[in-house]
C-alpha cells in the first residue's frame, strides 16, 4: 500500500501496490488507512515505510 499525507500529517490519498488474496481484506486496510493520522514530518521526510499488523477473527 501507498500513503501520501499533507505537511501536516493527514492522508491525502491511499493506493494497493500489492493486495491480498482476500479482496475484502484489502478493501478493509484501505479504508483504514484513510482514516491514518500520522505525525507530522519536522525534516521533511519522504518515503518512510510503515509496517502494520492486523489479527484476523
């Protein structure tokens, strides 16, 4: 997945590099990542990877 955020940390758009097997999981992480508040950058960071973990139930 790829997130862009604004200078102040919110996310300005959200794409699928690579999903699943399980469309609706995808869908899922997706919304949730538009939902993301990240900190904002003070060196003007680019490109930082974030790894999440989700349990499935």
């Amino acid at each position: 997945m790829s997130v862009n955020a604004d200078i102040r940390g919110n996310i300005t758009n959200v794409q699928l590099i690579s999903g699943s097997v399980n469309s609706r999981l995808d869908k899922r992480h997706l919304k949730m990542a538009r939902n993301w508040k990240l900190k904002p950058s003070s060196n003007g960071r680019r490109g930082v990877t974030i790894i999440t973990q989700y349990q499935l139930q």
